[in-house]
C-alpha cells in the first residue's frame, strides 16, 4: 500500500521495516519487488523442470534484504527465495556471491542448515554492512557451512581468482552441490563509486566461466553496481560466456545506447592502477584457514567435529531457535 504519496501514514512501519535512507519509498515499489523476485522464482522453475541448464535474471541478486527488513538498496531477497524454491528439487543447493559487499541476508538466513552453502568474498572492515569475518562459518547444523572470505581494497584479477578457484575447488569437493545461485554483483569492478576491488570485466567473468565448467544447473543473478555504464558491459560479457557465444569487444554503431559508453565504445577497460592491499602471505593464510574448516563438511549432510564424534550438540551461538530448511 505504501507509495510516496502515502509513506506518511505509515512511519511506525517505515521504521519498524528499516525504510527510508538507502531504502527509500519510490513509485510502483511493489510491482518493482514482484517483478525482480519473481525472476528468480522463475529461474529456479526452469531449472527444476529442466527448461535451462542456466537461467539469468540481472534484476536479481538483491542479497541483504533480511526477513523482516530492507537493507542496502535491497527490499525483498530473491536469492533467498530462489533458493528456497530450488530446494524443492534439489538436496543441496551452493550459494556464490562475488558482490563487493557481503552477502549477509542469504548467509543470515541459512545459518542453521546443511543443505545450503553460503559463500562471500568481499571487502571487509569499515565498509557496509560490516559483517562476513572468515570466522563466521554457521551455527548449529549450519556449522561450517557458511563460507566468508574478507578481502582487502584494491584486489586484482590474479590474486582474486587464485582466491576464488582454491576455495570453489575445495567446496565443490566438499559439498557436492546438486545446483548453484551466482549472485555477480557488479561493484566488485573497477572503478566502481562504492565497490574498492579492482576486477577487470574478464576477470569478473572468470568466475562465471569458472563455475559454469562444473555442468551444474545454474542461476546468474545481478546485484550491486554503481558506476552506471560498467553494470551493462560486464553482464552483457557474463551473458555471453553463459550462453557459450563469443562477441566483440566494439559496441555496434547502430547501438542505441552507445553514447554512454564514450570514448572508447568498448566491453572491456583498463583496470585502475589501485594498489592491491592482499599480499599472497595474506590470501594463503586465509585459503588454508577456510580449507581447514571444510574438511568439517560431511559429504551427505550434517558435519564432522568433536560434537558428532561425542554423541553431541554444538551450542547455539546465535541465540535463535533451531529452524532448519
């Protein structure tokens, strides 16, 4: 019911529902959630039903809304929903976000199962929304299902890849995913406004490349991005390597839209010469913290610890009821 006009009748619930600041009212905000969220919905379906080996929704990835609140640009969560939906079909579902910023709301909401694995890289620190420490890695059923990889500013392809393929290696191994959500968030590029990695279009797309040679089913979804003429090229190059189809770095001249993209009218830019505050020593030490904890994971279901082998629980950190999917 709310709409700009409207929001002052309800400032209990805009309060209550964290609206306002980077949640704000806007025209037609309703039709704009179902229309992203169902997106993702969709995607999930043609997978399930095998219409797709890969579906895409670029709207998608909204991955900090929570339960009961917006949160960083995000009103309801998709991937979440996606999510919740693929498992219908499948027994274990891996979730993958390469966002900028940590994918706290998926994370958040499967922190007590073992069927579904979060993984973030992202930037850690002062930096929104200040959660995702490499030790945070689930509770209860969940433990060491969650999967954070901090990163400092300026990392580049090279350091990030080498990141990204050692733990994905591991995890595929690990937890043998029946399907995979990708959120591709954009602000991890360079030169984005809020993002402070350094990724190149290719380098972004090393992932989605990467992840695509497993021959699971798949879902690329969208996510963060704020310098406005980066998000098309990088998803646009994303979609190609999704569809197995190879284009050319030039944008038509007939192109409608080709003017944003002066002066070069091309896919693919320089990276920023940003320096790179993740030596090696750094991300080896993170690899073998985060490969040391996967060896918890139990192959069918649950986790291999002092807990199991002692009859046991493992307390519960979070102070929340025991939900599992």
């Amino acid at each position: 019911n709310i709409s700009p006009e409207t929001q002052s009748e309800f400032k209990d619930q805009m309060i209550r529902y964290n609206f306002g600041e980077d949640c704000p009212v806007f025209p037609c905000m309703y039709d704009y959630c179902k229309t992203y969220t169902s997106g993702s919905l969709l995607a999930a379906d043609a997978l399930a039903s095998n219409f797709s080996d890969i579906a895409i929704n670029w709207a998608g990835g909204l991955h900090h809304a929570k339960k009961c609140e917006a949160s960083g640009f995000c009103y309801v969560n998709d991937c979440v929903l996606a999510i919740l939906e693929m498992l219908k079909t499948y027994n274990r579902v891996l979730y993958i976000d390469i966002d900028c910023h940590h994918g706290d709301g998926v994370e958040e909401a499967f922190l007590l199962t073992d069927r579904v694995m979060t993984v973030s890289f992202h930037k850690y620190g002062s930096f929104f929304p200040g959660t995702g420490s490499i030790h945070d890695i689930g509770v209860e059923t969940g433990k060491y299902y969650s999967v954070n990889y901090p990163l400092d500013e300026g990392v580049d392809n090279t350091t990030y890849f080498f990141a990204f393929k050692t733990v994905m290696q591991e995890i595929r191994a690990r937890f043998n995913p029946d399907a995979i959500y990708l959120q591709c968030g954009a602000d991890s590029l360079s030169s984005d406004r809020l993002g402070m990695f350094n990724l190149s279009v290719k380098g972004h797309g090393e992932c989605v490349k990467y992840i695509k040679s497993w021959g699971l089913p798949l879902i690329l979804a969208g996510g963060g991005g704020y310098t406005l003429r980066n998000i098309p090229r990088c998803w646009t190059y994303e979609t190609s390597l999704a569809c197995g189809i190879d284009i050319v770095n030039e944008m038509p001249e007939m192109y409608k839209y080709r003017e944003y993209f002066c002066p070069d009218y091309k896919i693919h830019w320089p990276v920023s010469n940003i320096e790179n505050q993740n030596p090696m020593s750094k991300i080896e030490l993170m690899n073998k913290k985060i490969l040391d904890n996967l060896k918890f994971v139990n192959p069918t279901g649950g986790f291999i610890d002092s807990y199991v082998n002692g009859g046991g629980r493992p307390p519960n950190h979070c102070g929340v009821d025991r939900k599992l999917v």
